[in-house]
C-alpha cells in the first residue's frame, strides 16, 4: 500500500467550524492508522472573504485538540506568487481543454460556475481574461466514493464551463484544489457532501493535466436538530463559541467522533489515540447525523467528572475569569461535580457562594412552605448555638431539631435552601451552610425572619 497521505484545507473566512474539525478528525485518523502524513493546507485565495485572524485562529484550534499536522503549513496565496496556478491554468489553454474568457460578473460567475452551461467566449480564441476549463459534451465521467462505497458518474454535457483563473492571477477552488492535492501527494481526501457538484470538475482537470486522482470521500452532512443541514451561520456550532461556553476540548472531539461514524462494537468514550488505533473507513455512515445537543452535555459531563478537583477548580477559575476566590472554588468543586455537564453550570448551581450582598435580596416567596418562619426559626437558633463550626455537628444538631418538632426533613431543608441560596436545587444545603461559613448564613436566614 502507497504511503496515505491527507489534508485538511479550510478557508480563513471566519470561525472553526464543527463540521470543519470533524473533517480534520477524520482525516488526521485516517493517515495516522496507516501511519501515513496529515498536512494542513489553508486555501485564502478568496479574499473579499477572508477573515483577519482566521488562519492563526485554525491552527491554535488543531493544536488545541492535538491535531497536529506534518511538514510545513501551506498557504495558497503565498503558492500564487510561485506561478503554480497560473502555469496550469495556461498549459489547460494550450492544450485546448481552456480558454480565455472576458464575461463581465453578470455572465459568469466570478468564483465556480457559469450562469450557463457553455460560456459565449470559449470559441472566441481570446488571448487574455480569466481562464476557464472547456467541457466537452456527451461524456460520461466517474469516481468511487471511497466513503459512501459507490461510483458515482456524471455526463459532461450537464457540467459548466468553470472560471480556473480569475483575471487576478488569483486561482478558483477547483483549480487550486487540484493543483495542490497533487503536489502535496493526497492519496486520500475527505470532504463535506456539500461539495459533491465540484467533484466532476476536478475529476476533468486531473485528466486534462494528466495528474493522479487521489482517492475521494465525501462525508454525512450535520443535522441541525430542527431541520435542515447545521449551518456556519449558528454561531453555537462553532468550536471556539462551543469552548467559550464551557465545553472541554476532549469531550468535543469524542463527540464528533460518532457524527458520521461508528465503532464495531458500542463503545462510546474514545481517546484521540484509542480512536486512531480501532480506526476503519469502513466505520462511516451513510446517514446524515443530527447535531444532539444532550448528547454532547453527556459527553461533557463524563470528562468532566474524570478531572481531578483541582484541574476541574482551576479551570472553573478561569472560565469565570478569574473574578472570584479560587479558594472558595475549590472547597465548592466536591459539591457541584456530579451535578454539572458544562462548567457554565458550576455557575447556576454555586453562584450564591459568591454573592456578597444576598442577604440583601429576595426571592420568590411562593418557593417557600406554609411552615417557613417555624423552620428557620429553629434552624438560625441552631447555626446561632454552634460555637465549635463543624459539619457534623450542624448536621446532627439540626436533625435533633427537626424530629423534636416534627417537622417534615424534605420541608425543612427546602426552607432552609431557599432562604440560603435563592433557588430550589443546589448543593447539599448542610455542605452549603458549612462553607459559607455561620455568620454569613445568619444573616441569609434573618432576612427572611
């Protein structure tokens, strides 16, 4: 077997995309079983589109999730100063298989296809312009997909004229994406489904340049959850938005794993090197995934209860921007840390450890039982009498309490909850009154006296 060589080729018009680092994934996976090369391309040649940062932003993101590539990074636009492009463009014109074509943007489409299948200049013999591949009619031409397992084929006569070269000097996807894989020797590409029309383009231009096909695959299309194909316009699906908000670089790339593809047996927690090793290309889908949300929180939460406190309350930290005690974090992180999928929710759930002023504020007074006074009543006698603070003891004290009155326990705690924290579900309260500390629950329980 020939060295599997592959790519991943994006575009710096903006953010990472899920979609785009599944892409990554599956190609790092695919030449790493083999023990083969996976190289990072970045194709900026459009640059009314390009977004300032995006290039650096991409490889930050790889890194991140140990993507790493070999060789050296290529950027296309710094391969148009080497002439790679134009002098394919102009052997394609010499050999009758382009032409010249000087169509203003309302005739043809500047970048990709024509507006009409067969452009009025190509019998023109014009001898500047931008350069377009000339298709021949009434021919049929195929490829298998090595994903999808099939051959697929096309007639030529329902393929456009395709602009190669603009009049810039700047080439189209179709051309430099050829060009490229076949002088960085792809021997496999992977790509979205979405790009599929191209495929009888380029599988022209290789013939026409005489170049090697490389081995093609085009992946699931993402489900967004309420229809239709998951856009790059959701700005939630993008991964340094899905890191922002809480989500752990590991448990991101375990959940695209299985977005297209799936293991022999029902294994669902992967490594990244766990899952390069059991590897297959035979493990792709043919049907289109959803983006499930739930599922990734799942995932999430698995990793995150994998952390030990201490990375877990460092990272808790920083997520919240360093604004509050790390200290205090770190006594909490026990409490939360079977409760929470995201480190946002350490927030929702710990937020009221941190509220300085919260035996100012009030709550809804409907969250509280018809027997509120008698409860905290007895429960601020109680904190009030321990002069040795220890959970055990506040523990045993306030059960004392609560059968000597006869009070409902599950009443009673809620009672006391809500009058320390605000809300109906948190922590262990007994915990919760513990670090917060005596004075401080005094307080929270006198203003609702």
């Amino acid at each position: 077997m020939e060295k599997i060589r592959t790519r991943f080729a994006p575009s710096p018009t903006g953010f990472l995309h899920i979609g785009g680092l599944r892409t990554a994934l599956y190609s790092y996976a695919l030449a790493k079983h083999y023990k083969g090369d996976f190289l990072l391309r970045i194709e900026d040649t459009d640059k009314k589109r390009e977004v300032v940062g995006s290039k650096e932003k991409i490889q930050e993101a790889l890194k991140l999730f140990n993507l790493n590539w070999d060789e050296d990074l290529v950027i296309q636009s710094e391969r148009v100063k080497q002439g790679l492009y134009k002098k394919a463009a102009e052997k394609l014109i010499r050999d009758g298989h382009a032409f010249y074509c000087q169509c203003k943007a309302k005739n043809a489409k500047e970048e990709g296809f024509s507006n009409q299948l067969r452009d009025p200049c190509r019998d023109k013999k014009l001898t500047s312009g931008a350069i377009k591949l000339k298709v021949n009619d009434n021919e049929i031409i195929s490829f298998q997909d090595f994903v999808v397992n099939k051959k697929i084929s096309w007639n030529t006569s329902t393929v456009s004229d395709t602009t190669l070269l603009k009049s810039d000097g700047f080439p189209t996807y179709h051309l430099a994406v050829v060009v490229d894989d076949s002088d960085m020797h792809i021997s496999h590409v992977l790509r979205g489904h979405d790009w599929m029309p191209s495929t009888p383009i380029h599988l022209l231009i290789y013939k026409y340049l005489n170049l090697k096909v490389p081995e093609i695959g085009h992946l699931t299309d993402i489900l967004d959850p309420d229809g239709g194909k998951l856009s790059k316009r959701k700005g939630s699906v993008a991964v340094e938005k899905m890191l922002q908000e809480g989500y752990l670089a590991d448990a991101i790339l375990n959940f695209i794993m299985l977005l297209g593809w799936a293991p022999k047996d029902n294994k669902e927690i992967f490594s990244l090197d766990e899952f390069v090793k059991v590897f297959d290309e035979k493990g792709f889908q043919r049907s289109n995934p959803v983006f499930n949300r739930e599922k990734l929180d799942w995932f999430n939460g698995i990793y995150l209860r994998k952390l030990e406190n201490n990375k877990l309350s460092e990272m808790v930290f920083k997520f919240l921007k360093e604004k509050y005690p790390k200290e205090l974090i770190i006594k909490t992180i026990p409490l939360v840390k079977e409760r929470i999928n995201n480190l946002s929710d350490y927030w929702e759930l710990a937020s009221f450890f941190f509220e300085e002023n919260k035996e100012e504020k009030k709550v809804d007074e409907s969250l509280f039982g018809e027997s509120r006074e008698k409860h905290l009543k007895v429960a601020f006698k109680v904190i009030n009498e321990i002069d040795d603070w220890n959970k055990e003891l506040l523990n045993e004290r306030l059960m004392e309490e609560i059968t000597k009155n006869e009070f409902k326990t599950g009443d009673f705690f809620m009672d006391l909850r809500i009058a320390i924290t605000g809300k109906k579900f948190t922590p262990p309260i007994n915990d919760s009154i513990f670090i917060l500390g005596k004075n401080k629950s005094l307080k929270r329980i006198k203003n609702y006296l």
